[in-house]
C-alpha cells in the first residue's frame, strides 16, 4: 500500500492526526502478510482493524476493555457479568463478522486445492493458521476468524505506536534526520532501490535510533513499562531464597531497567546513536556476539521491552523491517514539523501501559 494512500498531503503543510494515519497505514502493510490479497484491502476489514476513536482499533479496545472489566468482578461471577458488559459483546459481534469474511476465502482455497492442478495455497497466516490447527478444527471458520483478530491485536498497535514515538522523536531531535537520510540513500543506492532483508540490515544507525526510541518512551502492548506479567499458579521457590505464595502476581520492571546507570550512560539522554557506537565498539574489538546484542531485535537481561527467552515477542523481526521500510520512506519523502508553539507530547500513561498521546496532531508535507 503506497504511503500517498493513507498520508493524504501535497506539498502544503497539512495537519494530520498521526497516530491514526500510521495506524491505518500498518493495518494494510500488515494486513498483506497476514490476510492476503482477498482481505487486506476490504473495507469491512479495514474498520474491524483500524477505524475508532483514540486511534485503537475496534477489537483491540473492546477485548482490552472486557479483560480489564472482568478482571475486577470475582472469578464465580464472571459468567452472570459478562452478559452484561457491552465490550464483551461487541467482541462477539467483531468475532462473528471476521469469521464472514474469512470463511469464503478458506472455502475458495479448499475448492481449488481439490479441483485446480498444481495449485499452490499462497502465503498468508489465514493459510498458515489453517495448515497448523488440528484437522477436526479446519472447518470452524469462527475458530479461524477470530485467531485472525488476535494476531491483529498483537501486531498492529505495538509496532504503529512505535513508529509515531519514532516519528516525534525524529521531529524533536532533528539533528538526526540528515544523518538517518544519508544512510537510507547510500543504502538504496547500493541495492538498485530494492528493500531486501540484506539491505534493511545495513540500516544500522536508523536500527539504533529504533532501539533507543523503545528504550526512552517504550509503547503498548509488549514494551509496557512493567513486562513478564505472570501469576504464581503455585507456590514458587526462586533461585535466591525469596518465595512467592500461589496467586502472587510478578512483573519485571522493564522501564527501570531502561533507565539503570549501570546498564545505559546517561541513561536520561536520548542518544540515537547508542546502539550503533555500541555496534561500532563490538566490531573494533572483535567481539561478534556483542554486536548481534545491540540490534533492534536482540533481547537480553538489560533489553527486555519484547520479553526474554521463549516468551520473547516471535514477530519482532517483521515488526523491525516493517517499521525500517516506513520511517526510511517517510524520511525520503515528507517534511514534517509541530504545530506552532508546540513540542514533543508527553507519552499517555495508562496502567502500565506507555503510548504516544492518542490525540496528537502534527504538520507534514511532501518534499519538493
């Protein structure tokens, strides 16, 4: 999906709501990926995915939403409450209509995988879905459906929320743009214009300000400012002696490790370069390992916003490249700036969960 079709500007200074343009915009790239041709271009689809007020999309805010409420009800009541909370309902209704859109396009591809030779199923997680749940399940398409929802909701606003705190970084600390455009354009200009995953790997200051952007303002879902929520199921003995009785909930202070000292200089200065001038120092002294551990992706005991071990986030790496591939193009082709008397909005805090302001506008522009 061409950026022009979702950032509607010419070369005036137009004002945009950012977060719901980038928003849109990921919920097409994404949607690519994993709807495929058939869906991501469906209108319906588009605004089960993305169309709301505060820049969450439908299902996300209402499942969140029931999660939240539910929570607070005592567990035996749960069943007689959630008849009556509307959010839980229209999760049903959003449910129902992804299982209609889906259920046509599997049944299509069941027809001509029986009847068409040498028919290739294309690749997508509607078809990837279907190919790992059990057989016996193959033909519930509401099972299906509403799988393509959360995968959705796991993807698209964690990675759109980055790329606008990416964005006002960018505006804030300006500095950085004619640095991160030289690199884009000598890159492009040595792979004949072409996004590989070889050439987005070269991106690597662009990768360090990415880094040091989730480090600074961390955004929703697995970069909270508290990750590795987990409740003991079961007493629980830990390494150093400390027990923690069943029901006892556990969080990793993930935004204080971000901001220790110990692990970052300065941690309370936006340097976005950090990464690389570690990458650089890793590669002067040999020290391979070191530099794979200050990529965008790598996790560690220090970098836990997409958790750690086999938890860890599996889509970081397409979020990586979907995230290098917008900001790189909008840097090549727009001028953007704030409003008149304004700066960068604080991130909006809800739980602990950190995010760009939902209601922040800016200006942009097409280059001349």
């Amino acid at each position: 999906m061409p950026l022009q079709a979702v950032l509607k500007v010419d070369k005036d200074w137009t004002e945009i709501d950012i977060s719901a343009q980038i928003l849109r915009l990921i919920c097409r790239i994404s949607g690519r990926a994993f709807v495929g041709n058939e869906l991501y271009r469906n209108e319906e689809w588009v605004d089960i995915s993305c169309k709301d007020s505060y820049q969450m999309h439908k299902f996300t805010k209402d499942i969140f939403l029931s999660a939240l409420k539910l929570r607070a009800i005592p567990s035996f009541l749960r069943p007689i409450a959630a008849v009556l909370i509307s959010d839980l309902r229209r999760v049903y209704q959003h449910n129902d209509r992804a299982r209609a859109l889906v259920q046509p396009i599997l049944q299509q591809r069941e027809r001509d995988g029986k009847t068409v030779s040498g028919y290739a199923a294309p690749s997508d997680t509607i078809q990837w879905i279907r190919d790992l749940i059990p057989e016996e399940d193959r033909e519930d398409y509401a099972l299906q459906g509403a799988l393509q929802l959360a995968i959705t909701a796991v993807s698209v606003q964690s990675t759109s929320k980055l790329i606008v705190n990416i964005i006002l970084n960018l505006m804030k600390y300006t500095g950085y743009v004619p640095i991160l455009q030289e690199e884009i354009r000598s890159v492009l200009a040595d792979c004949d214009g072409q996004w590989t995953l070889e050439s987005m790997a070269r991106l690597q200051k662009l990768d360090s300000f990415m880094k040091e952007s989730l480090r600074y303002e961390p955004p929703l879902t697995a970069c909270d400012i508290a990750t590795f929520q987990r409740r003991a199921t079961k007493p629980v003995k830990l390494s150093d002696g400390t027990s923690l009785p069943q029901g006892t909930l556990v969080l990793a202070p993930s935004d204080a490790v971000a901001f220790d000292p110990n692990f970052y200089p300065d941690p309370e200065t936006f340097d976005g370069l950090r990464f690389h001038k570690l990458r650089q120092q890793a590669d002067e002294s040999g020290r391979a390992g070191d530099k794979v551990r200050h990529q965008f992706v790598a996790t560690s005991k220090t970098q836990i916003q997409f958790g750690l071990g086999r938890h860890a986030c599996p889509g970081r790496w397409f979020a990586g490249h979907v995230i290098k591939m917008v900001v790189a193009a909008i840097l090549l082709r727009y001028d953007l700036k704030f409003r008149a008397g304004e700066d960068r909005p604080n991130t909006f805090l809800f739980q602990t969960t950190n995010m760009p302001h939902p209601r922040t506008r800016i200006l942009m522009r097409k280059k001349a």
